[in-house]
C-alpha cells in the first residue's frame, strides 16, 4: 500500500507539500499540484482518513454499533447505511458489541477518539445513559426511544401479523418465542403476536429468548422440551426459527402438516433453508438507509421534524407453513 512518502518521491518534493495539497492547507503551486495528483493516481494512493480529519479539525467518519455481526439481519442494516453514507462521501467504522455493555462503551470511546461526528447504534441495552453526553449526533436503528432519533420497524403489526397466520392455518397450541426482554422492538412484537392471539381465543405458551446467534439452537431444545405438543411456534428471529426447524427435523416432526413455524426479520438465508422459512419482513436495508439520512440531516444542522421513522412489515409466505385455503 503506498504511502505520503512514496508519492512525494514519485512526484519529486517533500512529504510537507504533498500533505498541503491533499489538505489544501498553504500554497502549492498548480505545476507541482498536477505532479502530485498524477501519481496519487499513479500509486492508487489512499489518504488516512483519522490522520486527516485531526490535520483538518474536520472528519468524514461515522460510527456504527450492531450487538451481534454472527445474525445475517445486522450486516444488512450495515449495508443500508454504508451505501446511503458513501453516497454522501462519509466512512463507516463498524463495532461489533456483542450485545455486552462494556464492549460498546469502549467502541463509543474509540469513536470518539477516531473523531467520528455521528453514531448510528442498533445497541440492545435499555438503559442509554452513555450516550447521553456525546458531541456528536445520534440515530438509534432497530430501536425506539423516546430521548433520541430512531429508525424502527413496525413490531406490533409485525406480532399480530404472525399470530394471525398462525391462527388462519389451524394451529391450536402456538409457542410465542419472545425476544429479550429489554429491547422495546422485541416487547412490541410479543405484545402485538399475544393481543391477536388473545381475541383469537387460541391457547398459546411463552417461553423468553434472546436474538443471540449462539443461542439459538438451546432455546430450540427448550422449546420441544417444555411444550412439546406445539403445533405453532413465533420465533424471536430467523436464526431462532432456523435452529427450532433444525430440532424439529431432529425430532421427526413434519414441517407444515405437524408444526408451523414463523420467523423474524427475513435474512438472506431465509429461503434456503428446508422447507424455506415463512417469516416476518423487516426492512433491514432500507432502515440502514433511512437512519444514515436522518443523521446527515442532523449533522448539517436542518431541521428535522420526524425524529422517528417507522417503516411497514410484511408476512413473506414460504414453506414452513400451510397454505391457506380461499373461497373465490
């Protein structure tokens, strides 16, 4: 990878005037400038971005929290703002946390000293006390708040929607995987899937998970354990869906006829697996997209009048269910 070094040889003159031209810090005259953009071309040189943005007192970079890169549904998130941000010529420094508190307060702190001026967090911890003192704008993405700009998707229709496919396709004992606890995106699809279930009048268990990858396959075990005559199963996430299909192959159960299942969130892998996964669409790349917009608003100081964004869900109909039968 070439250096400042290697193009102020190339281009016959010191690191100083290399550094003024790529900064536009100083005079260059426009002779040496044409020089020392040839071989920057030359070179594929690529400046530092920390380096420049502390030279300048300016910054390009922005950081992003996700709680578990391992779920196929965070790096899509990922995407959506990465591309809206790149368009705008922004640089994304990623943080995995692991769903841990002290690994996102170190990644708020290497932010900071990264010089980022804005923060997208996806963070899975209720209490946001940490972020409350930031010099720089935040957008919360997969999560509401009250105190602070969010981009979210629509949880309570997203619960009744599945509960209600369920309940359409003949199950009678439904299991209702719900997710953790502290994260108000998981509360509202539990209280969404129970209300639809609670007017149906259809008996249904719960049983409190987590959106954890590694998880995934001892929340399936459990599921049959304690409730193994459920003949419907909400799962918290795909993942968790695709590891309760997994045990009920395991177990010799016959995905549709004896057991329905219903995922969340619609991640790429979805469809492939056996049968393909019915699941809950969340947006995932769109509600990348939408949160870096909110926050490039903020960071050019406009006015913004909806602070929360709220994006629709859908019921994608694949395999794991039963088709419904209609009267024409």
């Amino acid at each position: 990878m070439a250096t400042i070094k290697d193009v102020a040889k190339k281009a016959g003159v010191s690191v100083a005037t290399v550094s003024r031209a790529i900064n536009g810090k100083g005079y260059v005259h426009e002779d040496t400038r044409k020089q020392i953009d040839e071989a920057i071309r030359e070179l594929n040189y690529k400046p530092n971005e920390v380096a420049r943005s502390l030279f300048n007192k300016k910054s390009r970079l922005i950081g992003l929290i996700l709680p578990d890169i391992r779920n196929p549904f965070f790096p899509e998130l990922a995407r959506g703002v990465e591309d809206e941000m790149q368009e705008h010529g922004f640089r994304l420094i990623i943080g995995n946390a692991d769903e841990k508190l002290e690994k996102e307060l170190d990644y708020i702190e290497t932010f900071k000293q990264n010089n980022v001026i804005g923060l997208i967090s996806a963070t899975t911890n209720q209490v946001l006390a940490h972020y409350e003192n930031l010099s720089f704008p935040l957008v919360l993405l997969d999560r509401t708040s009250d105190e602070h700009p969010s981009v979210y998707a629509n949880g309570l229709d997203g619960g009744r929607l599945a509960a209600k496919e369920l309940v359409n396709r003949g199950c009678k004992r439904i299991s209702v995987l719900k997710g953790p606890v502290e994260t108000q995106t998981a509360r509202d699809r539990f209280k969404g899937a129970v209300d639809e279930l609670y007017t149906a009048n259809v008996h249904f268990d719960v049983m409190t998970t987590s959106f954890a990858f590694q998880e995934a396959e001892y929340w399936a075990k459990e599921l049959f354990s304690k409730y193994p005559d459920t003949d419907g199963v909400i799962a918290s996430n795909d993942v968790v869906a695709a590891a309760v299909l997994h045990e009920a192959h395991r177990l010799g159960k016959q995905i549709p006829e004896e057991l329905q299942i219903i995922g969340y969130d619609d991640i790429p892998f979805s469809q492939f697996l056996y049968p393909p996964l019915s699941t809950i669409r969340q947006p995932a790349y769109e509600m990348g997209r939408e949160a870096a917009k909110l926050l490039i608003k903020f960071m050019d100081g406009k006015k913004v009048e909806n602070k929360n964004i709220l994006l629709p869900v859908q019921f994608i109909e694949r395999q794991t269910t039963r088709k419904v039968e209609r009267n024409d």
